[in-house]
C-alpha cells in the first residue's frame, strides 16, 4: 500500500472504468491527490495498480468517511478490498478519526460482506441514491484507537467529511 501519486492516473481512470457508473474524472482524481484533506491509497503489486480507497476528512471532526474503494476485476477474491480498507481505517485513526463511515449500493453483496466482516453496521438507507436509482446502505464504524495517534499524515487530526461532499459517490468493491 502506498499513497498515489499524479503518475498514477492512467491506472485510476483504468480502475474507474471497470464500473458502469458513478466514475471519478481525471479532473476529480487531481483534486483529490493534491488535497490536504483526503488520503488516496493504492494497492500495487509489480508495477501495476489492483485497487484504490480514498478517504476524506473534514477539519475539527473525528470522522472519516471511505469516499471509494475500487479492486481491479482480475484482483477480486484475493484481500486486496479488506486490505486497502484495514489500511485506511489505520491511518484514519492515526489522524485521529474515532468513526469511518460510508454509502455501499444496497445491492452489491461483496461490498456488504467485507464491510460487516469488518464491523461496519447499517445506520441507514438513502433511496435512489446512485445515478442508475439503485438505493445505498449508509454504514458506520468506531475506529481503534492508534497507538501514539500523532498527526503523521499530511491533513492533521480530526478531520472528515460533511454532508454535501461528494454525494454521488460511494465505497464499493468493484
């Protein structure tokens, strides 16, 4: 795992049209790696992007919210989806976030089995929520505390994300 870099948008886009619907732009991604409020990880294995998470923070809050998780179609079944997740719940937490939450597409049971398998629990449900109409689960998390929780990221403690951003979007497993 490790942070992405601007050299990393082919790859992303690539990863991004493995999906129908709801894609993040080129434009969007630059946004996103240049912002001191949002981590974007990536998982690498010999030169090749298998799957992504991005997370966003809002400043004086202890929340974080799993904007995207993305795993390649030729990657899936192999724990890169609860690998990418365990690894953004870390450093949520050594930001200082004690909550994760998250929208999943209600009809999406990969999706749901990994988050439930790593204590996420349905709090809601948002009806017609994605572009096709397909409703989302809205899902929560209290964190673990980390261990000597110093700011070692680039966007500081207590940051997450607020109501408006980025609604259309939502963590899956792709």
């Amino acid at each position: 795992m490790r942070r992405a870099r601007e050299s990393d948008l082919t790859a992303l886009l690539a990863l991004e049209r493995e999906f129908p619907g709801d894609r993040l732009s080129r434009r969007s991604f630059r946004h996103l790696l240049a912002r001191a409020k949002a981590d974007v990880w990536v998982c690498e294995e010999k030169g090749a992007l298998l799957g992504n998470a991005i997370v966003l923070y809002r400043r004086g809050t202890r929340t974080a919210r799993l904007y995207s998780l993305v795993v390649a179609a030729s990657a899936r079944g192999r724990g890169i989806g609860q690998s990418l997740v365990a690894h953004a719940e870390r450093h949520a937490a050594a930001a200082g976030c004690e909550v994760m939450h998250l929208e999943v597409r209600s009809d999406n049971p990969g999706a749901l089995a990994l988050y439930a398998g790593r204590g996420y629990a349905v709090v809601g449900r948002a009806h017609g929520y994605y572009e096709d109409g397909a409703d989302a689960l809205r899902l929560k998390k209290r964190l673990a505390r980390a261990l000597g929780s110093a700011a070692s990221t680039k966007h500081g403690p207590r940051y997450s994300t607020g109501p408006n951003a980025g609604e259309r979007r939502y963590a899956h497993s792709r």
